[in-house]
C-alpha cells in the first residue's frame, strides 16, 4: 500500500508561500508558509499534519486493541501536541504527546490502559517518529 501527498514553494523562506495536496484530495492546493509554520498565520504547516496523522492513526490502533481487550468504544477523541525545537543542527520535532479520551460504557480500566499504551508503541506514526512519545489516556464510563 502507498499513499502520496505533494507540496509546492515558491519564493523564499519568510517571504514565499507554498501549497500542500493529498492524493485523496482531502487537501487540495492547502496554502502553507512561514508565517502558518512559525507566527501564526493562516493554513497549515507539516508540524500540524503530522499531529493529525498521528491522533488518526493512534485513534484506529487503539479501536483495535481495545477490541482485541473486548471493548467497543463509543467515541475515542485524540489530541496529539507536536513538538518544534531549534538547537543548533536547526528544527527538530523532539516530542508528540498524545491526550486521548474513550469513552466506553463499562470499560475495564486496566485494560484500558494496556490497549492505550500497546496503541501507542504500535501505530505505524509511533513507529515513524524519532522524538519522545508520551501519553494521557482517560477512559469515561
């Protein structure tokens, strides 16, 4: 299985902009830039991407393992915190901390946190990342 995304830049690095484009099509020419990345600005930035790539996948890793724990969740919300530093080799995404809450009517809470952290170390963006992963899992009855 092979999924592609692309990015276009124009310019320089404050004063350019560029575009970022799925192949599903879910972005599609998605404005990006310096100042979205580092001041604030309006579209995206690859940080932010990767949060949400990461909460996605850790979210369906988790279904798994609490299905495997024989739990269905009714929702599983997931909030990853990317993590941008500048030391001296330039940027580097040192962490990602994920925040998840389930909410599983009756759910076990050991178990609970066996699937979270086995969901954590197994999610295929877990396994991408070279940066400190922590998490806070919470399960809701």
């Amino acid at each position: 299985m092979q999924k592609t995304a692309s990015a276009k830049w124009h310019g320089s690095i404050k004063d350019g902009a560029g575009t970022i484009s799925t192949q599903s099509g879910v972005l599609q020419d998605t404005p990006y830039g310096f100042k979205s990345r580092f001041e604030g600005g309006p579209g995206t930035n690859p940080e932010e991407l990767i949060g949400a790539a990461h909460a996605g996948c850790f979210s369906m890793a988790l279904s798994l393992q609490l299905g495997d724990a024989g739990m269905v969740a009714d929702s599983i919300e997931t909030r990853a915190a990317v993590t941008l530093e500048k030391g001296n080799g330039g940027f580097t995404i040192t962490a990602v901390h994920l925040d998840v809450v389930a909410r599983i009517p009756g759910g076990d809470p050991e178990a609970f946190d066996r699937a979270a952290n086995a969901a954590k170390a197994g999610c295929p963006v877990s396994k991408l990342l070279n940066a400190t992963l922590t998490l806070s899992a919470r399960l809701i009855g």
